[in-house]
C-alpha cells in the first residue's frame, strides 16, 4: 500500500516534468490527459473505481485559457482546513495571480513538505462543485515557472482533487480568494 503511494507520486512528479518539459502546451496536454486516464483506469492508489471507470472527462486544449503571471504581493491571510484523513491541514496566502478571468490566491501548504497549492472554482455545472486543481506541488502537479519568474497559469490543466471521485478522501476545497465568476470550460470535466 505505502510503495503503491510511493509510486503513484513519482508518475504524477514523472508526468508533470514531461509537461514541462513539453515546448507545445496542446502536445502537453494531450499526454498529461492520456497519462492521467491510465493512471486512473489501472494504478491501485487511483481514487477511481477501477471497475466501471470508463475515462476521464477532459475538455479539448484551448489555448485562450492559458497565461503567464507573475506572482504579486497579498496581503498575509493563514487558513486551517479540517480534513477527516489528514488534520488540521493549514496554508498561508503567499501572494495573488491577477488573470484574465479573476484573482486567484497562491496559497503555501504550511506543514511538513510544504508546498504550492492554487485551486480554482467557478460556476460550472460541467465541473467538481468544490472546484478543482491547477497546482499542487506537495503531490505533484506543477505546471512551472518562466524565465522571467511568472507562474504558469494553464486552466486546460485543471483537474479535480481524490475527494470527486471518491468520497473516502477528504480534501481543501477552493478558498474564498480562488473563485471565479466566470466559467471555466476546459480541464478536468464531470
């Protein structure tokens, strides 16, 4: 059980380096969704039923859903999230991504390992109603930095977190600094 996590963080780590890697974002998608699938359809750690699990729904690449910002300064803010499986699960707003489509808040994972997490909800009714994933680096999913320091911020890499398809996982839900007004129809899909 614990190499089979073990495992399943290093093909997520594996994954999101070929993304970065990948110099054509719609090139990267297509694996990071083709990856994904399989992972879901055949790992043991995977929160789908491996059993009627059928595939991913994922939206086509569109590059009018993809910027690069820079990281600005906010205001410090420190949330604890209560999770059934993990605590008291506690981040500290590291600072604020200004795109096209709203703010997002840049949130630090202030415990053991730390790490990026920027989730985002909007009111489609095409999506995880708790929202979904653009980074979270502690597990994984880093879609990178620029040259110039600006944060990749591709909504065709959103995905949901383990508690959409399993209600055995708890997880953070977008924040109040994290959701949008606008629909948001590409990544992840119901």
């Amino acid at each position: 059980m614990s190499l089979d996590l073990l495992d399943w963080r290093r093909q997520v780590a594996k994954l999101y380096d070929d993304v970065r890697a990948e110099s054509h974002p719609r090139v990267a998608h297509a694996g990071w969704a083709a990856v994904r699938d399989q992972l879901f359809g055949e790992h043991p750690q995977s929160p789908a039923d491996r059993g009627t699990f059928r595939g991913l729904t994922v939206a086509p690449y569109d590059p009018g859903w993809r910027v690069e910002v820079p990281l600005e300064p906010a205001e410090p803010r420190r949330i604890e999230v209560p999770t059934a499986t993990d605590g008291i699960v506690p981040f500290e707003r590291i600072g604020v991504l200004r795109t096209p489509w709203g703010s997002l808040d840049a949130w630090w994972l202030d415990s053991y390992g730390g790490g990026l997490w920027i989730p985002l909800k909007d009111p489609s009714p095409r999506t995880y109603g708790g929202g979904r994933y653009l980074y979270d680096t502690v597990k994984g999913a880093d879609l990178g930095t620029t040259a110039d320091g600006c944060l990749v911020v591709d909504l065709n890499f959103l995905y949901a977190p383990s508690c959409a398809h399993d209600p055995r996982f708890s997880c953070p839900l977008a924040p109040e600094g994290n959701v949008l007004q606008v629909e948001v129809p590409v990544g992840e899909l119901r």
